[in-house]
C-alpha cells in the first residue's frame, strides 16, 4: 500500500482512520500520536501533529510504522 502513495501527496489521517487502515486500536495509535507529539519533531517515528485537540498521523510514516517497526495490531504477546 506504501508503494501506491505519490511522494508529493500530503497523507495525513486522524488516529481512528490510521486504526481502520492498520488493525491498530483507535486508543494506541493515540497514545503513540501523544508520545510522538511530545518528542522534538526531528526525533519522532511518525510524523505528528495536533488539530483542534486530535491527533493526526502523517500516513507514510504510520505505514513504515507497522511494517517495520511496530508488534502488530494485537500488541505484543503476553507471557
């Protein structure tokens, strides 16, 4: 899905429209969009910002994101 993107294109998504593209949960992508937020904007894994008190996920970077970097949509496994 990442590779059909234009690079020009600004895709930004609010936290429950990133919950539906990822299998996320609406509540952990906002609690990944707020500890984004509050980090210096050159060290944040996903590209945040915040409108009218919610969170918006800049698309590409949520992609690579669950790609790559994050547990899955069902959160790490439990022992």
């Amino acid at each position: 899905m990442a590779n059909e993107l234009a690079p020009d294109q600004e895709i930004w998504v609010l936290t429950g429209e990133g919950a539906e593209l990822t299998g996320y949960s609406h509540e952990y992508l906002e609690k990944l969009a707020n500890k984004n937020w509050r980090l210096p904007e050159d060290d944040r894994i996903i590209k945040t910002r915040k409108r009218r008190g919610r969170y918006e996920l800049w698309l590409p970077d949520l992609l690579h994101y669950t790609e790559e970097i994050g547990n899955g949509p069902q959160g790490p496994l439990k022992k």
